[in-house]
C-alpha cells in the first residue's frame, strides 16, 4: 500500500474530482494562480503586526528558557571534553 500524499490529506474529494480532469494547460494555470495565492498570503501573514507582536512576546518570554538552555548545553559539552581527555590520559594516549 502506498503513502497517502500531503494533498490527499488536505483537498476536499470535491477539489480532486472536479480538476482531475484539467488540460496541462489548464493545471498550468492553476498552478500559477495558486503560487500567487501562496505569495499573498505569506506577504499578509508578514504585514500582520498582530501576529509579529505575538511572535516577539514569544521570543521575549522564551528568551530565558533558551539562554538557560544553551549554558546547560556547554556545560554537557565541556564536561565530556574533560572526560574524554581523561581517559585518554589514563589510556596513555595524549
């Protein structure tokens, strides 16, 4: 059994049917109107001020989280360096 694609997941059976039957030249261009849809709506999504003031409050309260993060995540890495390196040295090998 094949995997189900993204857009069968997400096209109502209605969309699929009706354009099942496009000409290339017909996809084409419902091709092309879709890309210019996707364009508008990711130039609306970025003009939102609403959504790019919530995107900054979520930034500004996981700025902790991630800078906590992040020390944690050096301590890990220096302290299996020093680890490392000792059992190197216990190996003989330097």
């Amino acid at each position: 059994m094949s995997k189900e694609k993204k857009w069968e997941k997400i096209l109502s059976d209605t969309y699929v049917s009706t354009n099942l039957s496009l000409s290339e030249e017909e996809a084409t261009a419902k091709l092309i109107e879709a890309q210019f849809a996707i364009k508008q709506i990711n130039q609306e999504k970025e003009d939102d001020t609403q959504l790019s003031s919530a995107r900054e409050i979520v930034k500004e309260l996981g700025a902790g989280y991630s800078a906590a993060s992040k020390h944690e995540k050096a301590k890990v890495e220096f302290l299996l360096e020093i680890i490392e390196g000792r059992r190197y040295a216990k190996a003989g090998v330097k």
